[in-house]
C-alpha cells in the first residue's frame, strides 16, 4: 500500500510540475510582439526583471503563494503588457499551489 501511495505521489508531482512548465512556457514574452522598438515596455521589463532580481523572490520566499505574491509586486504600474505577464506567470504559480493541494489530499485519502 505504502509503495502505491509513493509511485501515485511521484506521478502526481510530475504531472503537476510539467503543468507549470508549459503554463509558464506558453506567456508571451512582453515586448517582443511588436515590430518597432517600444523603448517604454523595454524599459518596464528590465525593472521588472531587476526588482524580482533584487527582492530575491526564487530564494528569500518559503512557498509558491509568497513567490507569486513577490512576483506580483514588482510588477510595474506603467505598461499594461509587462503587468499583464506578471499577471499571467502569478496565475500559473496559483494553478500549481491548487495542483498541490489536490495531490496532498489524494495520497491522504489513498493511505486512509
């Protein structure tokens, strides 16, 4: 019993990361769309890029809810397109936290 909770547990946690792979791996990067140059929404993603970059939010976070939280807050209020992709890749985290539960509880309920 023990040996089919672990391989359920390992598949579901595979699953659930290669959900978050293709979520993320499917935004559109911002800015990049277009065919002029727009200097603004450039500008907007490098400090966008520079404030997850210096409020450490890969390392100085416990979970997925506070790096989403992190991720969400150095979105910058400027450009539509650089908040929008926050937006997204914080959505994405919040499927995955919900992948998690849902995988918790089912090993609970296959132990019980």
């Amino acid at each position: 019993m023990k040996f089919i909770t672990v391989a359920l547990l390992s598949l579901i946690a595979v699953s659930v990361n290669a959900d978050l792979t293709s979520c993320v791996q499917a935004i559109p990067i911002p800015c990049s769309s277009s065919t002029n140059i727009d200097v603004s929404c450039s500008q907007a993603l490098s400090q966008y890029y520079n404030c997850v970059a210096n409020n450490s939010c890969a390392s100085n976070v416990n979970n997925l809810s506070d790096y989403s939280k992190c991720i969400k807050n150095c979105a910058p209020s400027s450009n539509t397109e650089v908040q929008e992709f926050a937006n997204k890749y914080a959505a994405c985290l919040y499927e995955n936290i919900i992948g998690y539960t849902f995988a918790f509880l089912a090993i609970i309920a296959f132990m019980f």
